[in-house]
C-alpha cells in the first residue's frame, strides 16, 4: 500500500511541527530563532494550535485554547495591559472582514503583557491573515510573539531622556518648542496663552546656599509649574532659571489672567537652610494667541517684552498682552 504523506501545512494545523522535513527546511527559524510562540489557527476547523510550554514561558500561564475567540477574549481579560488591548481590535470578526478586502494581511505591534516580576514586559507580536481560495474569508492566522522587553525600555528610555531636561525632568527647550509649534500650526481657536516664568532673583540662592541648593530650588519650581497647569498643557525648560509653557485653552482674556494669577501664586516657597532662609517668587510674561501672533518666534518676543517689564515693575508679577 501506498503511503500518504501529509503536506506542510497539514502538519502545522494538526500541531506536529517537528517531524515534518520540508516544514523544518521553510519555517525552522522562524519558530527557533525569531519568534517565542507561534500561533497557528485553522478557520476551517475552528481550533487553535500552538505549544503550550512556550506560551507559559512568555506569557506566565497555563492554558489549553481550543479556538480563536477563547484566546482572544483570555488575551484582553488576563494578560495584555487595558491601555494596549485596542491592539487586538484586529481579531474582530469585523475588522478581519475588511482586512481581507482591503489585501492588508500583515499586521504588526509592539503590546505590553503582564508579568509578575516587571508589572509589565513589551513584546512584538506580528498577525499575518492568510486569505481563502475566494478571498472572502480567512483560511488561517499566523500569530507570533516575541520578547523584545530589554530593547523596547532602552529605547523608550533614550527617547524620554531626548525630549527631557535632565535635572527637572520636564520637556527640554527643543521638545517643548517643537512641541508648542505642532500645537500652533494646527490651532483654529484662539484661546490659547504662550508664557514664559523666571524665578526672580535666583543668583541670591547660588550665592547664599550653593549651586546644589539652587538646582534643588529649580526643580520645585519645575514640579510646581508642571502640577498647576492641564494636563494637555505643554512645560519646558528654557535654559538656566526660565520656563516657558502653553496653556492651550484659557477662553478670553480675562479667564487667561485669573490663570496666570494663579499659577504666579501657587509658585512661592521659603527655602531654608540653617538660620538662613529665601523667598521664592517668579515673574511671569505671557501672550495671548490670536490671529495676528500665533508663531512661535513672535510669541516668545511679545512674552519676552513682558517678562523685562514684570521684572522693571517689582517683580513678582504678571504681565499678559
């Protein structure tokens, strides 16, 4: 009698992905080398084929799905992070249907998952759809996960250290104006307020306490900027002890100063040191955004003027226009 040997991918949807030769040759490092767990779903037979031992090394649970709704439905419930599990939206009946018709078979994500040591661990996970004979319906899914937690939090890291002032942690002068700029070439409605904040007399405290204590006194006013303004509101980092923020809605220019106001007031402290204690105050100059000076460029200057007059004036004040 004749012997019948099963195809490739006869072998992969039945789970036997090691002794088939020809499966070895095409899709060995791919399963070895590059990818943690692979996933394979026949739509046909409705049934999920992967190896369990894997998955339980990446993700951290013991699990037996028998099809694609019951993982999916696990993955959103028990082991991706809720901020990133509109990632897995691609898994809708839905959303497959138009991935079909539009030929986009290949997706790919960076997902975080849980994990009981980290909290968390980013792994890259790439789908690819693999259309039937009529490409009305999917006959298959590839799934495949990766580890890349080590490279994503370095990277992440080097990104947040580029947009960041190193010593108060708040944007740096390039990210924050970049970011002001973005904000402006896309504006409609002018309610927004460009300010700039300088601590007034800030030598004083170099020169009575230290340059240690003076970085201690800027990153307060830093932190203290940064949790009295919106959230959506932009701070930065100018250089040495000035700031410069966008408030992005203040409505007229009567609720823009009660803003200011507040802000200015909020920002005060004593800072001490031995018998020896300083006042902590800054001045504030600020512009209104309108239809005649919404670029950066003239936003600073107009804040800039301001800023030298509430400085002339006595300090510890505003000046918006």
């Amino acid at each position: 009698m004749e012997k019948v040997m099963n195809s490739p991918k006869d072998n992969i949807l039945k789970g036997d992905l090691t002794n088939d030769s020809r499966f070895q040759s095409v899709y060995g490092k791919l399963l070895n080398c590059m990818y943690d767990v692979v996933i394979i779903y026949d739509n046909e037979k409705n049934k999920l084929y992967y190896d369990s031992d894997k998955y339980f090394d990446l993700f951290g649970v013991k699990t037996n799905f028998t099809n694609l709704d019951q993982w999916f439905w696990h993955m959103c419930s028990n082991s991706v992070m809720q901020e990133d599990t509109e990632l897995l939206d691609i898994f809708r009946s839905n959303d497959i249907f138009k991935r079909i018709k539009s030929g986009k078979y290949v997706v790919e994500d960076d997902i975080r998952i849980k994990n009981k040591e980290k909290g968390y661990i980013w792994i890259r996970m790439v789908v690819v759809f693999i259309p039937n004979d009529r490409s009305d319906n999917i006959d298959s899914v590839f799934i495949m996960f990766r580890n890349i937690d080590n490279r994503k939090r370095l990277e992440l890291d080097y990104i947040y250290k580029s947009q960041r002032d190193s010593l108060t942690h708040i944007y740096n002068k390039e990210y924050s104006s970049n970011m002001i700029k973005e904000f402006l070439s896309g504006v409609r409605e002018q309610n927004s307020v460009y300010g700039i904040l300088d601590i007034d007399d800030f030598k004083n405290v170099n020169d009575t306490f230290g340059h240690m204590a003076g970085d201690v006194v800027l990153k307060r006013v830093a932190d203290m900027l940064f949790e009295n303004v919106d959230n959506d509101d932009i701070v930065g980092r100018l250089s040495g002890d000035e700031f410069v923020f966008l408030l992005k809605k203040c409505g007229d220019v009567e609720k823009a100063k009660k803003r200011i106001e507040r802000l200015l007031k909020r920002i005060r402290f004593e800072y001490t040191e031995g018998d020896e204690t300083l006042n902590i105050q800054c001045s504030i100059g600020a512009a209104i955004v309108d239809k005649d000076c919404k670029e950066t460029d003239a936003l600073y200057k107009k804040a800039d003027r301001n800023l030298y007059e509430a400085k002339n004036y006595g300090k510890n004040m505003f000046i918006i226009s």
